[in-house]
C-alpha cells in the first residue's frame, strides 16, 4: 500500500510541476478564460482585473518589502531579491519576483546562489556589437529564470553626462543611440527568456551626488534629443515591460510624479504600455505620483498601500485609474510570458556557458588604447621576464559596487579587513553600504604565467612605488594594473586614479620602456603618464572571466576591436562642469518630503539644489567637438593589432557605402563609424553618431559595406510641433575609425 502510495506521488509531482500558470512554490490556479494565450495580452489582463477585488488590485501596486523575505508569514514566498511583490494565486497570477541585475544577477550569496559576474554594461557598450548585448541580456535573463526570478530590475541607459557619476559602469556610454541600441538587444534578451525587462532610471539620473534631492534643469528639446533619445530608443526596441523612475527631479517635480516625463512622453508620446514602478524609496506621494503617471510603488507601501485604497475610496485617485495601473503590470506579464512560462527553476545556473559568455563579452570590450613601438601582443614564447604590479592582479579583478554589486563566488578575492563591532558593511552590497571594493577570483598574474610558462612572472602588490619600480627594472616587461572603485550612491571627486595610483605607473615607467597599464576603472580616468608609457589597454570592470580576456588580449590570442562609447578627458578642467554640481555641499538633515530609505544615498542627506545641465546637447564628444577640445582619447577610439583603411564614400538621405581594407598583417574586427552634421539651421554640435558597423576582415581583405541611416537618427526634435523633424539643408556624413578620424565625407541635400 504504502509503496503503492509512493510511486502514486512520484508520477504525479513533475505533472503537477509543468502546469501552466503554476508560479513557483505557489498553489496551482483554477482554469479562467485569461490562461488562453493565444488572447491579446490586454484583453487577458482585463478579464483578470474584472475577477479581482479592491484589496487584491492595492496589493499589487506596491511591494511587499524589499531586501529579502520580510513580509510577515508569507517569507517564504519572496525568493530574496530586492523587490518581491505576491501574485494572486487563486487567479493563477504568479509573484513577482524581482532581481537587481544590471551586470548579472546579485544577491546570491545570501542564499548560496551562483550568477555569472558580467564585465561591466560600459564594457558591453563599448563592443559596439548588438548581438554580444543580446548575450548579455541572455546571460541574465536565463540565470535570472534559473534562481527564480521573473523580472530583471537592471537595464540602466542614464548617459554619460558626468564621467566622474558612480553608476557609470552600470550604464552604456554618453551616446544616446549607441546607448538606446544596446540596451534595446539587451532587454529584448532578458525578455525573450520570458523574463520581465526594466529599464531605469528615467530620468536624467546621471549623478548620485544628491540624486535623491537635487533638481535637474533641462530643456526639453536638448532632454529629448540626449538623455530620453537613449530611453526611447531602448524602449522601441525592446517593449521592456517596466520603466523605473528615479530618484532626482525634473523641472521641479519629482521623477516618479512627474506628469511630463511619465504621462505626457512615456505613456502619450512613445506609446508606452508597460509599468512604471518607483525607484527604491523614490516615491513621495499619493494622488499626485497616482495621478502623473507611477503604476507602482517599490520596495513599500507607504503611498501606495493603504493610503492610496483611502484616496481611491474617496475617488481622490478613480478606481479606472487603480485599474491602469494593474492592467499595465498585468498585461506586461501575459505579454512577456511569465504566466504561461511560470518559473520554475530545475536545474542550477550554467557555470560552464557563463564562464564563456562573459569572456566573449569582455575580449570584445576591452579597449587597447596605445601600443607604442608595437609592444603588444606580448610574444609568450620570447618574453624571459614579466613585473606583474597592483590592483590585486595575483588574484582577481575588480568588480562595481552598490545594488549591481554581484557576489563573487567563494566571496571577495581580497577580503577586507573585520569591521569593527557594529560597524560591518551589508553584505554583497560592495562599497555602497560601506563594504570594501568587491573583487572576482579571476587572476591576471595566474594567467599571465599560462601564457609565458618559459618567463620568470613576479608580482609586487604596488603598494611601494619604490619596490615596484625596482621588480619593473629588473624585467624585460612591467604590466602594471590600476584600479578606480566605483559605486552607486556616490561619485569619484575627481578623474584621477585614486591611492596614488598615478604616482606608481609613472614610477614603474620611468624604471621600463616596455611598461603596460591595465585599467579596472568604472569609466574615464586621467592618465597623466600616458605619453610615458608603451601599453595602455581599458578593461572597465571585466568580470569573471577578466583575467581570461586581459591575458587573450596583452599576449594576441585574440586582436582587440573595442572603442570607447565614453570620452576620456586629459582633466576635470576641460569638462563642462570642473567640480560635480553638489559635490561640496555638507548633509543637513532631511526635509519634509524628501525620498527615504536607499534613496538617501551614501553621503546622508545634502540640502535641495539645482543640476543646471548648462552644456546642453553637448555631452562626451559633442562637448569636446564644439568647445575645440582636445580629449586624452576620443569617443569611437580603439586600436587594433592590424590596421584599417577607408574609401569610396556613397551617400544617400538613407544609407552610406564605403570600402573598409584590412591593411595590416592579421586578421582583425573593424567598428566602422557614421557620424553626420545636421544643416547649420538645427544649432546641433558639430556632429552626432548616426550609425556603424563591425567588419571582420582578413589581412589584405577589403569589403564594401552599407550602413542603414533612421531618420530618427538625423532628426531634431521640434517642442512647438512635439514632434521629430528633418530639416531642409546639407547633411554632412563622416565615416572612419573613431569620432576623431574620419577620412571619408560626403555631403547629401535633403
Ligand atoms: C537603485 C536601483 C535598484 C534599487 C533596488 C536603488 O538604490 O537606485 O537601481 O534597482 O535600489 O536595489
């Protein structure tokens, strides 16, 4: 009997575990007609809505508290990510559980969970390669399926207005379409796996000096054609279910209640029909945030929970508008998927294919910006002695922190000294929380002996300039690597490499001609010493499989063919704005309304003030181009181990042709970039990235290619007519290797 019963459960468990609808670890649904997929997404959601009662809608409009499994009695519920949100089981409506993800999935050493350490999304950005954002997106998207989740809470494309902003390896470069395109493949990924994408933080959030209290001023044309082209674009390209707002304001008001950015374009003007769902913390209203356009109210339920049942009760806020709020989050779910493909996680995350994918990602992304006398590739085989100096290079890399920081596996390579009592920092948070810099166990000194078995390979720490010159003396080559700590919830002061790090290369260099600096830095730095070195490669934060791709790259395994999707500028003086706006403002405490919980940010709380953007639509490049600025190095920049040659430019209003030549000796990946210059009549900088494409040529190999112009691309936007339009006049395109150097023009009337 008892074995009878047995083998009964065992037939029926893995039944029970396909049926659709059956959220994980939730009670299986009753049949409504709404699990018929082959209805339209808005039509299921509203069939669902018409079942729902008052309580059940309210639920479902905030979180369920953040930062693990709080809520009381239902803990085990939440799968520990930094948003949970309970479903509605007896509709077949599964949680939602969200997960911050911007560089791979965090959070997982709490519950001993491995996720793949992406190199960082500037990284992804500067491969200038939709379909490696396509794998990043799938990299997260299926890790993400595989612990549990069904919505990514990553997908920043805040612009790089403020290289100095502690979030910009979150990001995806200061250029808007490069920026919008990929974001757009990499949310497509995530979605694709029936996972919901988000894309954030909307908008203008391009600082976290004061992001929780300071005022960005914009016009709206300039905001338009820079900061919320990148959003538009990701958007269009993806259909990501949920916008997150962000922190700071708007014009006054602030961005998760501001009826211009969520109402008027979001929702009005770019069609969108996905949520909108508050920063954490970064709601400040009932009826005004209600009213202006936010679906939902994370991590919490201060607005949203019971004061907002309250202000629909007295029809302050209609019950029509409650009921957009959970059509938008409902239909996004039937539309992505996660009702007819619940999670439910079989098998563990793909260490082998993640391992591959990241390094993929990060070979492609890692910029080699001079190679003086050829030093580069390194000859493995030739080399008899190597200085391995700084940034922990024995064991790892570095990675960012703040609430992208994802855990390393078996914890941070270089572990931090104990916190006195009291005072730990919060764990897998990195530096945010005041924890250390969190390093991945991925070790360029390890690698570098692989590659060069024959070579004495010696590590000095670099704490000693002194020693560590005297190592990179005694070496045929020093490989010196240097590091920024970057971090949510505060910017680097200055551009400078902190801990004396300039001082060290310049030591190392002055003791080695043949002295290579590897950057770990969160974006653009200074380097004061460039002149003096033979090697410079950017490797951003390059993930787990970092020392992998550095190694690949330093000793020619594989020819590198990234460029900068951010300008580097020689110092603080020549950007727009030579100290951060804010930056020296001293914490005072909170004003009523002011954002609580994370958004307070890492400094405490500093008075209300303005960001006045006075450059305009002059960011990165643009600035650079109009103020006849000369960049340390310019946007679009990369070097390669072989060389390329441009010719025969044909252009039309919709498409350039040209001839790209392999003139070198290896085989190598070119990024050819179209940059346009718009009729005097549209006031625009100089010119703008309107287009580009990846061409992989043998050596010798010439290949004619076309780039696709969109209109959008070449447009302006006009505020009187709230519309795109394209001028009457000449349209002058430039193409070649760089925002620098573009031998080929050609002028098209329209
Ligand atoms: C960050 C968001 C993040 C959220 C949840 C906030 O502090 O700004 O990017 O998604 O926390 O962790």
């Amino acid at each position: 009997m008892c074995k009878r019963f047995l083998a009964l459960v065992l037939f029926c468990l893995p039944v029970a575990a396909q049926q659709p609808g059956r959220g994980f670890g939730q009670p299986q649904p009753p049949a409504g007609p709404w699990i018929n997929a082959d209805l339209p997404p808005d039509q299921r959601a509203d069939m669902v809505i018409a079942q729902m009662t008052f309580d059940e809608k309210i639920q479902l409009v905030h979180g369920a508290g953040g930062f693990g499994p709080q809520a009381a009695g239902q803990a085990n519920r939440s799968n520990g990510g930094a948003g949970w949100i309970p479903g509605i089981p007896r509709l077949g409506i599964p949680d939602l559980n969200m997960a911050d993800s911007a560089v791979g999935v965090t959070r997982g050493a709490q519950r001993s969970r491995y996720s793949t350490g992406l190199p960082s999304a500037l990284g992804a950005a500067a491969t200038w390669d939709l379909e490696l954002a396509y794998l990043y997106g799938n990299v997260i998207g299926r890790e993400l399926r595989d612990q549990g989740y069904n919505m990514s809470i990553g997908g920043g494309v805040n612009i790089t207005r403020e290289p100095r902003n502690g979030r910009n390896f979150e990001y995806l470069g200061e250029d808007p379409i490069l920026a919008g395109k990929t974001i757009g493949q990499l949310m497509k990924a995530v979605q694709d796996q029936h996972v919901l994408g988000d894309i954030k933080h909307y908008a203008l959030n391009d600082q976290e000096t004061g992001r929780n209290i300071g005022n960005v001023i914009l016009d709206k044309r300039v905001a338009r054609e820079s900061d919320l082209l990148a959003f538009e674009i990701g958007l269009r390209d993806s259909q990501a279910a949920g916008v997150m707002c962000s922190y700071n304001k708007y014009a006054g008001d602030w961005a998760c209640e501001n009826d211009y950015l969520l109402n008027q374009l979001l929702k009005k003007s770019w069609g969108f029909k996905g949520w909108v769902m508050s920063d954490w913390g970064g709601t400040h209203s009932t009826n005004k945030a209600a009213q202006a356009g936010l679906d939902q109210e994370m991590p919490g339920s201060q607005y949203f929970g019971d004061a907002l049942k309250k202000a629909v009760d007295s029809n302050e806020v209609p019950m029509a508008r409650l009921n957009d709020m959970c059509h938008r989050i409902l239909r996004s779910m039937f539309a992505v998927g996660v009702v007819d493909h619940p999670v439910t996680p079989t098998r563990v995350v793909d260490v082998f294919k993640g391992l591959e994918d990241a390094q993929k990602i990060a070979e492609a992304g890692i910029v080699l910006l001079r190679n003086a006398n050829r030093t580069l590739p390194l000859n493995g085989a030739a080399v008899k002695s190597i200085a391995v100096i700084g940034s922990h290079a024995d064991v790892g890399v570095l990675s960012g922190g703040g609430s992208a920081q994802v855990d390393p596996p078996g914890g941070n390579a270089v572990p931090p000294p104990p916190a006195p009592a009291g005072q730990g920092g919060r764990g897998g948070m990195g530096m945010m929380f005041g924890g250390a810099p969190v390093y991945f166990p991925s070790s360029p000194l390890k690698m570098i002996r692989a590659k060069a078995p024959k070579a004495k390979v010696e590590y000095n720490a670099g704490t000693d300039a002194t020693a560590a010159a005297a190592l990179a003396r005694a070496s045929e080559v020093a490989i010196v690597f240097v590091n920024q700590p970057m971090s949510e919830g505060r910017d680097a002061r200055t551009l400078s490499l902190p801990d004396n790090q300039d001082a060290l290369v310049s030591a190392v260099a002055t003791a080695n001609p043949k002295t290579i600096v590897v950057l770990e830095t969160g974006g653009p730095v200074s380097m004061p010493w460039a002149g003096n070195v033979a090697g410079i490669l950017e490797s951003w934060y390059p993930g787990i499989s970092g020392a992998q791709a550095i190694a690949n790259i330093l000793f020619g395994d594989v020819n590198p063919s990234a460029k900068l999707p951010v300008t580097f500028a020689k110092s603080e003086a020549d950007l727009p704005h030579p100290a951060i706006p804010g930056i020296d403002l001293q914490p005072v405490p909170p004003p009523a309304g002011a954002a609580g919980g994370r958004g307070m940010g890492g400094r405490g709380m500093i008075p209300p003030f303005d960001i006045p953007y006075t450059e305009g639509l002059k960011v990165g490049y643009k600035w650079f181009d109009a103020e006849n600025k000369e960049p340390l190095f310019p946007f679009g920049f990369g070097l390669s181990y072989t060389t390329f040659a441009y010719s025969d430019l044909k252009a039309s209003a919709d498409s350039v042709t040209f001839t790209v030549k392999n003139s070198g000796t290896r085989e190598g990946v070119e990024t050819a970039q179209v940059y346009c210059s718009l009729p005097a009549a549209a006031a625009e900088p100089p010119k703008r990235l309107v287009g580009w494409t990846k061409v992989s040529l043998k050596p010798g190999e010439s290949k004619r290619v076309t780039v696709k112009i969109e209109a959008l691309f070449v447009s302006v936007f006009n505020v009187d007519k709230d519309g795109w339009e394209k001028l009457a006049g000449e349209y002058k395109f430039a193409v070649g290797g760089s925002s620098r150097s573009l031998p080929l023009t050609a002028t098209v009337k329209n």
